[in-house]
C-alpha cells in the first residue's frame, strides 16, 4: 500500500482536495486534527506537555489550554518545535497504526508541516498544493473569519512554497484556473496502478 503525504501552505487547500479523495474512497489520515485530539488524550504526551509547561497548560477540566498555548508558543520558534517535537512522535505513531488497518491500494496522509518535520521522508510520493497567497488570504479570512494581517502572520511562520516545491513529488496548482479534478484523477490511477 502506497503512503502519499499531502501538504501545503494555509488556505491553500490541502483538506479541500483531501476531500476529493475520500469522495472515491481512499482513507485520509489528518495529521493536524490529531494532533489537536492527542493533546487532550494523548497520556505521554500530557505527562511531557507537564514537565515543560507546568500543569496549568491543562485546565481544570483537563483538556489542553489552547489559548495559553497558542500565546505560549506564538512569537517563539523555540517553543513551537518544542511541542512540535513532544506531539509529533505521537502522531506518527498513530498514524502507523491507522495506515495497517487500511485495506485500499494507497492512503493519504496530510499534514500543513511535512517536509518541515522530516516525515515526507516516509512517504512514498508527496503532493504538494499551492495557491497564490493573495487567493489563499482571501480564503482563509472567509473561513476562519480573521484579519489579513492574522492570516498573513501565519504564511510568514511556514516554509515558502519554493522550498517545498524543491522537494515534492508532484505539485497541484489550486489557482482556479486549472481544472483540478483531471488532475486528481490522473494521479489516482498512477497510485493505484503501483499500490
Ligand atoms: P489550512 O492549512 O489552514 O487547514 P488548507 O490548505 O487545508 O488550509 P482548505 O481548508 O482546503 O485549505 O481551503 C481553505 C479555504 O479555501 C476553504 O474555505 C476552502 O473551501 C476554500 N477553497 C480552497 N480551494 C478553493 C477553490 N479552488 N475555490 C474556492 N474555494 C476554495
């Protein structure tokens, strides 16, 4: 069974062409919805997040304080990859258990940060989405309802899409003037034909 990570700046539509992929079938695994969900059941990573952060990074009911997590971790790289590298063993971990029980000729595994943290390393192709950041702002601000200056905050905190093009196997241009859909077609039957 063929691994394939999907990545991607914010807003540039990664989780929208996962979509299309579960629509025909193929498992997808959300490293980055996992991610939020270990932190609240994750055991070794609530006794790691501990140690660091001091107990009051959960609240009382004991799930993850986010806001204090998020203003923890917001103006300093070091402590981001420091939770980085307390969550993203777990992930991993999780997401090899998932991937055995699956039963389809590939799955797909995406995640904002892939080539940042290594793991594309232990995939077999990786996509890579891109977007003009001006689209994807727009998108964002639509979505989550933020400010420009929020969203474009978060595009300077990530790698740009030239590094990461270096790197990918196949790169989709969500810019709405290709169609996609061939595209993802296309790329199903070369995944399924060597899964
Ligand atoms: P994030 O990293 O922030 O989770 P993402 O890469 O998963 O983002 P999506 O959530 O798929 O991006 O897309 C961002 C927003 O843009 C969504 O609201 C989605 O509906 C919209 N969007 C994405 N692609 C298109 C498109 N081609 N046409 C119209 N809207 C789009």
């Amino acid at each position: 069974m063929l691994k394939i990570g999907i990545t991607g700046g914010i807003g540039s539509g990664k989780s929208t062409i996962c979509n299309f992929f579960k629509l025909i079938g193929i498992p997808v695994f959300q490293a980055d919805v996992d991610a939020k969900k270990l932190l609240n059941e994750s055991a070794i990573i609530r006794g790691k997040m501990t140690l660091y952060f001091g107990s009051d990074i959960y609240l009382p009911n004991q799930t993850i304080d986010r806001k204090k997590l998020a203003q923890l971790i917001f103006n300093s790289p070091s402590l981001l990859e420091k939770v980085n590298s307390i969550v993203h063993p777990e992930v991993r971990k999780r997401f090899f258990e998932w991937s055995d029980q699956q039963k389809t000729p590939y799955i797909i595994h995406e995640a904002a940060i892939l080539f940042e943290t290594g793991f594309a390393q232990m995939m077999d192709y990786n996509i890579l989405v891109t977007a003009p950041k001006q689209q994807r702002t727009a998108w964002v601000m639509n979505r989550d309802n933020s400010s420009a200056k929020q969203v474009e905050e978060r595009m300077s905190k990530q790698w740009p899409d030239e590094k990461k093009e270096q790197l990918a196997d196949f790169i989709i241009k969500n810019n709405n003037q290709e169609l996609i859909i061939p595209v993802l077609l296309e790329l199903d039957q070369k995944f399924r034909a060597h899964g």
